[in-house]
C-alpha cells in the first residue's frame, strides 16, 4: 500500500466563462496530501473549489497548473479507477432498477465475476443497512436511503481509497451515526477515505486531517487534533465546584469555571505546574490536564475570514 493515497501540490484550474471577459479560477493553488489508512476531509464555503479538486483527483477535468498522484497513479491512469470509490454530491442512478440490480450493473463495470459480485452485492446492502428493501426498485427510495444506496455502489469494487462528496446529506441523525460508525470501520481496514462535507461536528468526530480551501486556494491544513489546540493555554479539571479552589487559582488562571461538579481553569502552560500545586494545597482532586482546544467551527471560521480579510 502506498503511503500516501492522494498527493497534490500547485493545482491550478480555470473555465472559460461564456460572455466574460476575463476568467475566474475555480483553484488558484490547492496542495494537499492524504495518508493510506486515515480519514481526511476537505472544507469550504461554496464556490471555494472542492468539486473542481475533486474531479482533478478522478481525472475528470485536467488541471492547468500543478502535479499529484491518486494511489501512486497519475490522475489520467483509468486503470487505478478500479481501486477508487466515489459517491458524488449529486448522483444520479436508474430508477428502474432494484438496488441489487443497479450494484449488478455497477459490479459488472469493475469486471468483478459473477459469484463474487453476488456475494459483494449482499455484503454492501448489509453493511449500508438496506438487505431488507433490496428488492425495491431505486424510485420507491427516500433520500436518505438513495444516500446509502450511494454508499453501497461506491464500495462495491473494494475500494482501496473512499472519496465522498456530502456523504451524510439527506440522513437523519440515527443514519448519520450509522455512515460515522461505517467509515471509522472502514477506516480500521486500512482504507483511505477523503470527504467534502458542511458538516462540521461529523468532520470533528471522524477525521483525521483536514484541508480548509476559499476561494481556490488552501488557507490552512494538517492533522486535525494539533489544529484544534489553542497553543500555550492548558485546560486543567478538577472534580467537585469547589470556591476556596476557584480563589486560589484565580491568580494564575485565564478563566475559570464551575458546573455539572466540576471546576474548569484555563492557565498558561508557564502557570500549568503552579496551579497544580495550588490545587493540592487545598486538596483538590485532579481529573484531567489537556491543551485548550477550539472547536472545527471556530477553527473554519477563523481560516475563511482571514483569507477574505
């Protein structure tokens, strides 16, 4: 296996747009590299650019500017589609056709035989919970489950690498938890999965590395935990709402709070030994120590309006 499953750096892309003069880019510099076996997602307002990175990625669009490699392949190779899964935004299947049938279709595409087809086939719509309307034809399906369909019919080849546009899109909460819980088992088998997503609490949950994009252009990436942190400030709980605790690490403390029987400071890292000491003057009871963290949203937030600033 390849140690990473996507490589890009540089990419640039423009349409020409009918009727104008001048052309916009749809990505200006987009470089990302995603890791075998790990989760990543990319994220952005609309228009930033996520669906032309994604199409590059497939090798539907050539890009103008810049290199990359999916799975050790260029982005031409058709022959490294057949390890590569991929539920777009927007899909389209036949409406005529039964579940079983359409990934039938689908397994036949990737030259799967018959025997394995079947069994994959059974495999998939167990694993996206829909064995039991297997037989129902595409048209009778509600939105979310034409959504898992999707799902199936993306990993109905065995895929090495997992590339999901809006994954949960359509779901309810039950079903969201159900694709959370899939893609986190998926990726214990060691299989890469790239996702384009709004929604940032399931992005927080699942991914390991993220890319933040606007306006073409990548404005911050890495692993997700080490962008979360508010470097500099520890986080230190202590069990019990204990006032004679709060008066003593007020002094060192950025913030402190009291609730659901705990207390909460936040102090500088150069303060972090000293409020432990404080506390075990007045033999508070130490629950955890941990670097501030911010939550996806902020971070986003925080990485969009910098690069409109």
């Amino acid at each position: 296996m390849e140690e990473y499953a996507v490589k890009l750096e540089g990419i640039k892309k423009t349409y020409k747009a009918r009727g104008k003069q001048k052309s916009e880019p749809a990505v200006s510099d987009v470089s990302l590299k995603v890791r075998s076996g790990e989760i990543f997602g990319l994220l952005g307002p609309n228009g930033a650019g996520k669906t032309t990175t994604i199409k590059i990625m497939l090798g539907l669009v050539y890009p103008d500017e810049g290199e990359g490699t999916i799975l050790g392949s260029s982005f031409g190779d058709v022959k490294v589609h057949e390890r590569i899964g991929f539920l777009p935004e927007q899909p389209y299947f036949y409406p005529f056709l039964t579940a079983e049938k359409a990934l039938d279709l689908y397994g036949k595409f990737f030259g799967i035989e018959p025997e394995r087809r079947r069994k994959r086939i059974k495999e998939v719509l167990l694993l996206v919970g829909l064995e039991s309307n297997s037989y129902l034809t595409l048209s009778k399906y509600s939105k979310g489950m034409l959504q898992r369909f999707g799902i199936a019919q993306a990993l109905v080849n065995e895929p090495d690498f997992l590339i999901l546009d809006e994954p949960s899109s359509g779901l309810d909460p039950i079903g969201q938890i159900e694709v959370r819980d899939l893609l986190l088992k998926l990726k214990e088998e060691g299989k890469a999965i790239f996702l384009s997503s709004h929604q940032l609490s399931e992005v927080e949950n699942i991914c390991d590395a993220v890319s933040i994009v606007a306006h073409g252009k990548t404005v911050m990436a890495g692993k997700l935990d080490e962008l979360l942190q508010i470097r500099g400030i520890a986080k230190i709980t202590f069990v019990g709402e204990d006032p004679i605790l709060k008066e003593a690490l007020a002094p060192l403390a950025v913030s402190l709070t009291a609730a659901n029987d705990a207390t909460i400071a936040e102090v500088p890292n150069e303060k972090l030994y000293a409020a432990i000491e404080e506390a075990r003057k007045v033999d508070a009871k130490l629950y955890s120590v941990e670097p501030k963290r911010r939550s996806l949203e902020d971070l986003f937030l925080e990485a969009v309006r910098s690069r409109e600033a």
